[in-house]
C-alpha cells in the first residue's frame, strides 16, 4: 500500500460514487435509503459543522471512509451525538489498520469541534474494534431483529 492518508471526503469528489455505492450495497436495506439519496448524503454542505466524511485514500484510490454526523440513519438517543458512522474498508483492503485510523481521524475531528463524546450504533459488541479504540456499550436496542450495540466514547480527559 503506498503512503495511505485520510482526507476529507469534499476535498476528493471523484471518490464519492465508489463510496456512494459501498454503503448503499452494506447498509442501503437497513437505512431504506436507495442509491441516489446515499450519495446525496455524502455531498455535504462545506461549510456546515455536520456532517463531515473522511476517505482513507491509498494514492488517490479510495480504500475506505468513515462519517461524523449529529445523528445516525436511526436517531438511537435522541439528544445523543455526534456519531461515528459509515466507517466501511472494502474487503480487499481490510486487514491494515485502516478502519482503526478513520475512527481515529474522526474522533480527533470530534475534539477539534469540541465535542465531550462520540456515539456509534454497532452489530458488534465489547468484542470489536470500536471497544479496542475505547468506545463502550451503554445500551443494546433490537432494530428488525438484529441487536445493536449502542456505544459511547468519552474525548475529555
């Protein structure tokens, strides 16, 4: 992989469509959204503080991104955010680090904006990545049948 590094999303629009059609096939039956309403999602309004997405690029192909976002498709908490979501490393690309670096890069962009918190809705559990990057669960919701892990990172010390 040549020198990887994370940018915003905004910065690299050829990327949007690859993105775009990377959460539409992982999570566009869950989010009832189609196709053009994802992508709409990630042709943000620069200059707005929310919602923001990053794309981890390896040269200037897209191996992955991740989104914060005063809620999630589903507003878990009402009152709760921001939430880390979207964070997706194709197949192809997973097993280096990358998923763990865009959360990390979120999160760092979350203390920027002088958030106290970050919030994510996961599958996975105390058992993931995200408890390893210090997120934990304070509350577990059945959404159609599958149980998600509600999970809370504190950015203050």
């Amino acid at each position: 992989m040549a020198a990887l590094h994370i940018a915003p999303l905004l910065d690299h629009p050829a990327a949007i469509d690859t993105i775009a059609g990377w959460i539409d096939a992982e999570w566009g039956a869950f989010s009832g959204r189609t196709l053009a309403d994802t992508r709409a999602r990630f042709t943000e309004d620069a200059a707005a503080v929310l919602p923001r997405s990053y794309v981890a690029l390896d040269g200037t192909l897209p191996v992955g991104v991740a989104s914060l976002r005063a809620r999630d498709s589903v507003d878990w908490d009402p009152g709760a955010g921001p939430w880390l979501c979207n964070v997706y490393v194709p197949a192809e690309a997973r097993g280096a680090g990358i998923a763990a670096r865009l959360c990390g890069h979120v999160a760092g962009q979350a203390v920027v904006l002088d958030f106290p918190a970050l919030f994510l809705a996961s599958a996975a559990g105390d058992d993931s990545l995200y408890y390893r990057l210090g997120y934990r669960t304070y509350r577990i919701v059945d959404h159609d049948g599958e149980r998600l892990h509600l999970m809370k990172r504190s950015l203050r010390a």
